[in-house]
C-alpha cells in the first residue's frame, strides 16, 4: 500500500505521474478487499462464484478424483437479496419520512418526500 507522502513524492511539476497514479490503481485492484467487492458485484448481477464454478467430483478405483463430467448442475443463481433490499427500501421510503418533532418537516418544504 502507498502512503499519501510516497505518492506525493513521485509528482513531477506539480502533478503526479502516469506511472504513479498506475501504481495505486494497480495495488487497489490487488487488494483483498477490492476482490471480495468483485465477487459481491458478480453475485449481485446473478453470477454467484459459488454456484457458477462449482463441480462435482467421483473418485477412480485407484482414488484419484476427477471431475464428473455426466453429473448435472440444476443450480440457479438468484438475486433475491437485491430485490429484497430494494423492497426493504421502497417500503422504508413509501411512507415518506417522520420526525419526532412535526415542525422539523415543515421547515424542508412540501416536496421533501417526494425529493428524497
């Protein structure tokens, strides 16, 4: 990971180099974190890693295993937590918003709901 001041350290004139800005963009996509946030966009796009390479294995008289290439895959990925979250949202917002004190609202004017 690079620090603000190495960062800082490889500008030139003033702004900072191709090959810098390539470097942190390089080390952000090597990152853990931006892996997982990979594989949470996928299985929010219906492409479960999990489901999608999954594969099943038989074991040869010798004990070898191999992949089973006649044994069937019927699992689907589903997008239900989306459309949950999505629901969970419209229901939240539906209703419009409400505060404790009624005159709070006012104050934002009479399309706050609607805007938010």
């Amino acid at each position: 990971m690079i620090t603000y001041q190495e960062f800082k350290a490889g500008y030139k004139d003033g702004l900072p180099t191709a090959a810098g800005v390539e470097e942190v963009v390089k080390d952000h996509k090597a990152s853990a974190e931006y892996q997982l946030a990979v594989i949470a966009d996928d299985y929010d796009r219906q492409k479960n890693k999990t489901i999608m390479e999954y594969e099943k294995y038989i074991h040869t008289m010798t004990g070898a295993s191999i992949v089973d290439p006649y044994a069937a895959n019927h699992k689907i990925p589903s997008n239900m937590f989306r459309r949950l979250n999505v629901q969970r949202t419209q229901y939240s917002l539906g209703n419009g918003i409400s505060f404790q004190d009624k005159t709070i609202k006012d104050k934002f004017g009479r399309e706050f709901d609607v805007t938010v």
